[in-house]
C-alpha cells in the first residue's frame, strides 16, 4: 500500500480511493495506540523533518510522537534558532536540509503555497501541516476519520461549520473534502468572516446559528482567531459569543447523539462554552488521538511512494 503521490499538499489533489486508503490505515494503525509498548519497526530507517514556521500543539507534537511510533528518526527543525536567523533564505534552508536525505518534511508556514513551494523544488516528500489561509488538509481527513467513526453513514448527515470561515484553512480544506461526499454541508458565521467567493464552495450558507444547527448531526466549531477584532470584522467578543458561540441551549434543536468537534486550540467562552467543549457529546480529544493515527498513516502511506517510485525507475 502506498500513495502514487510523493506530496500532501491539499485536499483538492486527493480522489475518494486515497481518502480512503488513508482512512483504513490510520484506522489500522490506530490499534497500537492501545498496547502497552506503542513501537513498531515499520518507518526504521526513515527520517521525517518537522518545520513549524509557526506554533502548533496538536499538529507537531502528533507528527513527531507518530514517526517515534513507526520507529522513524524524527527531526524538530526549529526556525528561530536555525541560520535562517543569520539570513538563510527558505530555499537554501530546504535544500541543505534535503542534502541531508529526509524522507518527508513537514511544514506549517504563514504564507499559503509554501508547501508547494518547497514540492517543486526538492526530491523528499512533502506533508503540508498548514498553509496560511489555504489548506490544513491533516486536520481536515483526521476530522473525516472521526466523523467516520461515530457515523455509519456519511452520506445526507447535515454538517454545520461556525465561525471565521474566511481565515480558516480547517475550514477550506474541510468543506474540499465533505463536498467529495454526499453530505448536506453549511456554513456559519458573521457576514464579515465569510469569504466574499462563499458561492463558489457550493455550499449552504447561514448567517442565523438557530436555523443553521436545527437538525444537525455534526456541529464543526472554529477557532476565532482574536486578531480579528484589531481589523474591525468583530464588533466585540461578548456579541460574537452570544450569536455564534456553542452552548448547550443554542444546541437544543441538533439531531440525537450529534457530535462536537473543534480543531483546537479552544477559546473556551466565546466560540465554545466548557459544558459543550467537555459535555457528552464532544469528541473533541477523539479528533485528537485519531490526529496521531492519521498522521501515522500519512507518514507509512508516503514514505511508501517515494519508495515504490526508487523501486521502479
Ligand atoms: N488543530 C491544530 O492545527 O492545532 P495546532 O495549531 O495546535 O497544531
């Protein structure tokens, strides 16, 4: 089993039969996560390189314990204390870390494309783990794999996502992959947090969040990204925690056994309140351990190609 493709650069790129394919085997290897000794030689003698050009918990952590796991040598390329600070540029970084043979490096980065950037330009792979505004593909086919595991059946669930939908790549690159499905996808958010193309996505757009959850099976929140407010697209926190911030009374009208899920890190209060972040229905620390077996997945699954391709030139 392997992917055809060295790089995961974006949702868009990937048909059915790879999600698929990445599904099973995150959820094949999510087994391990349940033994006592979580270590399997799979990934020996591969090297992953972590490149966070910006914080993350969740995503960098997940990568590095999910390389440990498959036996890979994981490197934390730190950029803050690398010779990017003596003025390297990005491109000389990438290529002499390439000359040091990584199998797959990922990367996170402020400016969209840059994980496209570096695919054209080295042989490794290349994962990307958040781009900007762009993408953050992971996040989206680990929230999938979630959505898959508490659903039998994707097709026709009603699907809410709330929040800053203009300036969120979970948001983009989740929409890219549930409109691969059959599913009855909505958006949610104040009018200035709404990208001004929205009717390109193809998908239904609210702005009212009592109409929007009525019926809902899986309610999708998002972070507000506080910087927000400096430009003037939020008149203030209170409002946008009264109109669009998840609690238990504005989740009355959502379907039996509807899952809450949020990508992290929460803002606690204003777009979720704990009885709703921490209350029976949130899986939002399931999306998290199934981050680890996704990631595993995508690590064996892509390493795999670019062997496969040595194999056969
Ligand atoms: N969901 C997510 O990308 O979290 P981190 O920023 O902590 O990686």
């Amino acid at each position: 089993m392997s992917m055809r493709k060295k790089d995961l650069l974006e949702i868009e790129d990937l048909d059915s039969i790879e999600i698929n394919l990445i599904i099973d085997t995150a959820l094949s290897f999510k087994e391990i996560l349940s033994r006592n000794i979580k270590k399997v030689p799979t990934l020996r003698g591969k090297t992953v390189i972590n490149l966070f050009y910006e914080p993350s918990t969740r995503t960098r952590t997940s990568f590095e314990i999910a390389g440990k796991i498959l036996s890979a040598d994981v490197i934390n390329f730190s950029p803050s204390s690398s010779s990017l600070s003596k003025g390297e540029s990005m491109l000389d970084t990438i290529k002499n870390l390439e000359a040091m043979k990584p199998d797959i490096m990922v990367v996170r980065h402020s400016t969209a494309g840059t994980p496209y950037f570096m695919s054209k330009r080295i042989k490794s792979g290349v994962i990307n783990a958040g781009d900007g505004f762009h993408e953050h593909p992971t996040q989206a086919l680990l929230d999938f794999f979630t959505i898959k595991e508490h659903k039998s059946n994707i097709e026709n669930l009603k699907i809410v996502i709330v929040g800053d939908i203009s300036h969120s790549r979970v948001a983009r690159s989740n929409i890219h992959l549930l409109k691969k499905y059959n599913v009855d996808l909505t958006v949610l958010g104040p009018r200035t947090l709404l990208p001004a193309e929205i009717e390109k996505y193809n998908v239904k757009v609210e702005t009212n969040l009592d109409r929007a959850l009525e019926g809902a099976d899986v309610v999708m929140a998002l972070r507000l990204q506080l910087e927000r407010q400096n430009e003037g697209l939020l008149p203030s926190l209170r409002e946008y925690a009264m109109l669009y911030g998840l609690n238990n009374k504005k989740l009355r009208n959502v379907n039996d056994g509807c899952l809450i899920m949020h990508p992290g890190p929460l803002n606690r209060g204003i777009e979720i309140d704990p009885e709703v972040a921490d209350g029976p229905f949130s899986v939002i620390l399931d999306q998290v351990t199934n981050g680890l077996a996704l990631r595993m997945a995508l690590l064996y699954l892509f390493t795999g190609g670019v062997r496969e391709r040595e194999i056969t030139a």
